[in-house]
C-alpha cells in the first residue's frame, strides 16, 4: 500500500484463509454449552453463477470430492448453493467438506465467484442459527432469522441473538466487525 492509498483511505483486500473454516467444530461446542444451539448437520457454500460446461465440472467435481452427496440449487438472486449433509454430532466431517469445496473451486480458478460458507444450528425453541463465513474478508458473523408463532422462519432478524452469539464465540471465530457486512442468507440451504 502506498502513500497515496493511506491518504484516499484504500486499504489492501483481506486475503481469504479458508483455513479459519477448521475453528468451526470448536465454535459449535461453545454454542452447544453457552446457548444450546446444537449442529444440524448442514452446510453450505455461496457462489455466483458460472455458465454453461465450466458448471457442469464443477458439480462433477464437487460430487466426486465429497464423500457425501452434494445438492446444488439456485436461489432468486441468481446464486448458486451447494449444500452437504452429515450427522449432527461430526462437525469436522461437514467442515472438511466445506473446506474442500471452497478450496477447489478456489484451485479451478472460480475464487472471485466465491461469497459465503455456512453451517446451521438449531435449539430447543426450533430457532434457526447460521454461522457464516464471509469468503472475501476471511470473517464469521452469525445470522439468525425470527421464527412466527407457527414455527416457520420469517424476513426479520432476531438481531439481539445474532449480538448475544457474536459476544459468546469473540474467542472462537474472527467475527466480521462491520456490522452492514452481516447479510441476510433468507431461505440459504443449510439454515
């Protein structure tokens, strides 16, 4: 960064380190014991788009990575999601994956298209929980949609709890400090 740069306030881009995905199976255990929100076994990888036979590789690819199938989709901002199951109680296994996926599509040259990983939580109230990692600031932030007197998720935030989890996991995870990066996921396979 140069003289200039310091000046007009520009700063370098935050290297992404997929690496910090592995701080995830310790987080879980802090939310399990701090807030009761216990692993559902789910997780997902955001990525713009690619068109066309680079795609299709990458699904192939993808598919023959992981050792559990892969469910790709799209959402209505034109985004695509691939989401990974695993048992509740093997953190570590659906981190891996999520690593794995990030990494090769990084390695095929597709990082620019990368946006977020997340895994999902859920508590004894049936309250949804997201921890997502930001691909382009190397950051966490945790996201938690409000759950209507029926059970289902609505388009409002429970922004007091996504504060409470920020506070609990300040040891665990390099949480995002800027709050206007926590974006909504609404409807994120995995959540």
């Amino acid at each position: 960064m140069g003289f200039l740069d310091a000046i007009l306030g520009r700063s370098k881009p935050v290297r992404p380190d997929l690496d910090r995905l592995f701080a995830l199976p310790a987080a879980a255990v802090t939310l399990q014991a701090a807030a009761g929100f216990r692993p559902t076994g789910l997780g997902s990888v955001c990525f713009a788009s690619v068109e066309g036979g680079a795609f299709r590789g990458i699904q192939e690819e993808v598919r023959g990575l992981l050792g559990s199938p892969a469910e790709f989709s799209q959402d209505g901002y034109g985004y695509t999601w691939m989401l990974a199951r695993h048992p509740t109680d093997d953190t570590a296994a659906l981190v891996n994956d999520l690593h794995a996926v990030n990494s090769s599509l990084e390695g095929a040259g597709f990082g620019p298209q990368l946006l977020c990983s997340l895994m999902g939580f859920r508590d004894d109230r049936e309250r949804s929980l997201a921890l997502v990692y930001l691909y382009k600031r190397g950051t966490f932030y945790p996201f938690a949609p409000q759950t209507g007197p029926d059970g289902a998720t609505t388009e409002k935030r429970d922004n007091a709890l996504e504060l409470e989890i920020r506070a609990l996991l300040a040891d665990d995870l390099q949480i995002e400090p800027d709050l206007s990066r926590w974006f909504p996921v609404w409807g994120a396979p995995g959540l």
